[in-house]
C-alpha cells in the first residue's frame, strides 16, 4: 500500500497475518477467480500506480483499490485467461531460471579447476592481483548527461551483483583524445567497483563488448598482463568465498562502503597456469553465448506475455 515496493501484487499460499501496509483481497468465488484477479490487478499495476498519493512515502489508499475497475467476463472465462497466462509467466520463469543455472554451472567449474579461492586446496603460487595486471587506473570525475553524445558511460549500477552487465540505464561523456585513452575500457579489461553499500562495493566484471565505453570515478579498470586471463580473475572475484573477504576489508565513509585501488591490487589470489585459466575462459565464452541467446529468447517472452496481458483485458483473447 505504500513505500518502495508500492503496487507490487502476489498471491498468498500460506494463511498469514498483514500489517497496515499490506491490503488483503478475499474474491467472491462466485463471480470472481482469484487467479485471475492476481493477473488483472498485477497487469494494472501502472494504473493504480497513477491513483497513489504522497511524496516522499507514496501510498495507495483501500478506498483506491475498492474503487479500480477491472474487466469482470464470465467465471469460465477468466478460468482460461488465468491459465494462458500462468503458462506463458512460467516459460518466461524457466528461462530466468535457466539463466541463473549457467551462472551456477560457471562457479562450479571454477571450483573443480582451481580448487577454493582462499584454502587454495591445488596449491597454485599465490600472489596479488596487482601481480597480474599491466596497469590499473580510475575512472573518469567528469559528469554524464542523457544526451547521446560521445561514449556511453558506465557507472556502478551497470555491473551486476553476479559480475555480469546490466546496460538499460546509461549515460553519456565527450572525452579528448588523451581522455580517451584513459578512461575508456576495452574488451577482455576488467572494472571494480571500488565504491558503494557495504554488500555491493567489490562488484566486479569483466567487459566483453566491442565497443569501447568510458567509465565513472567510482570504478576501478584493470588491464590484465600477457600472462593472466582476465576471465579468471573475474570469476575469482565474483566468487562467494572473496565476496565475504571484500566486505570484511572495506571501509565506511560516510554511509557508502570503499576499496581503493592499492587495496584492489593488494588482494591476494592464486596464479594456476595460464593454459588453465585460458581452459576456463573458453568455457565462459560458450556459457555466455548461450546466456545471451537465452536473454534474447526471453525478451521475446516478456514481449509476448505484455501482448497476451493486454488482449486478455480488451476482451480479444
């Protein structure tokens, strides 16, 4: 009914008590059915959206949601609209599912071939990773704008928390010459995010796009050297053993969470040989074609199911 996640609808399968925050619906049964209530209330979710008042803590009143009106064909119908769209919900669910399978399946093999990033059970050398870098900078202080002029900029929110990309929110930086040569990154280069919440500081991911992008102040870009592989090194950061030794070693400045670059470099990593590390490489290379024809077969999911949601509430399905 209010706060952040304002608007957002599930069903219940428990019995359970609610709070003032939460607005409870019992379907009449006769005329009603409640899966089909969940579908057209979660489809709705803008409209009502558009209904709720307050500022810094938006609400939607009881009286806003006892007042919306929703398309109410026969019981037998909405019966069948429900399961037409529970079941193409389900195939956009096993697809998201399958997508976090292969992030599994990349942290498993990174276990079976290097051995736990900490206990280092195979005994690799270990070193730092500024060992294994050419050079490791900063990025740009220069503000972004919206406008689509000079190079896409990256900035803490793109890297995800797994160590992938999330590029729907961009913005946008002209740089010189010598700016671009320093503030650009490249395929196969790594950024760190050396700066945010206490569980999100040390995100980390490797750039695997052809297309240069500038990135902000508050990531770190390593160039791997000749020796290395940048995959490995990314799926050694990402991995959940390192992630609880980044939160451990950052410091609080002022609300937000820091690892600066000589910490970065300072870590100390494992060094397997690098036709190992290449092995592993090959490997993500095919996880990652396939995740992104996954997320291209799940796009056109999301774009089918907004298609059946709205020819379900117009009456043409």
């Amino acid at each position: 009914m209010y706060g952040a996640t304002v608007g957002q609808v599930s069903r219940l399968a428990i019995e359970a008590a609610t709070n003032q925050a939460v607005c409870h619906i019992y379907p009449n049964s006769k005329i009603c059915d409640s899966d089909y209530l969940y579908r057209v209330l979660k489809g709705a979710k803008d409209k009502l959206l558009a209904k709720r008042v307050g500022g810094g803590q938006p609400n939607i009143s009881q009286k806003i949601v006892k007042d919306f009106e929703i398309p109410l064909p026969p019981l037998e119908e909405q019966k069948r609209i429900a399961g037409i769209l529970d079941a193409a919900d389900t195939l956009r669910q096993k697809r998201r599912q399958a997508l976090t399978e292969l992030d599994t399946f990349l942290q498993s093999t990174f276990l079976d071939l290097f051995g736990d990033p900490v206990t280092n059970p195979k005994g690799w050398e270990v070193v730092q990773i500024g060992d294994l870098m050419e050079s490791v900078n900063y990025g740009t202080s220069t503000k972004a704008i919206l406008e689509e002029k000079g190079y896409p900029m990256l900035r803490m929110n793109n890297i995800t928390y797994s160590g992938g990309w999330d590029f729907k929110s961009m913005k946008y930086i002209e740089l010189t010459g010598k700016e671009a040569a320093k503030y650009l990154v490249h395929k196969g280069q790594i950024l760190f995010n050396r700066t945010n919440s206490k569980e999100l500081v040390g995100k980390t991911a490797v750039y695997r796009e052809d297309t240069p992008m500038a990135f902000a102040g508050y990531l770190v870009r390593g160039i791997v050297n000749s020796q290395n592989d940048p995959e490995y090194i990314g799926a050694f950061m990402n991995t959940p053993q390192i992630k609880q030794h980044l939160q451990n070693m950052c410091k609080n400045i002022v609300g937000m969470a820091n690892i600066n670059a000589k910490e970065f470099q300072g870590i100390p990593i494992p060094k397997p040989p690098l036709d190992l590390q290449q092995r592993f490489a090959d490997i993500v290379t095919r996880v990652e074609a396939q995740k992104a024809r996954m997320r291209s077969q799940l796009t056109e999911l999301d774009t089918l199911f907004a298609s059946l949601q709205q020819r379900a509430f117009n009456g043409e399905l």
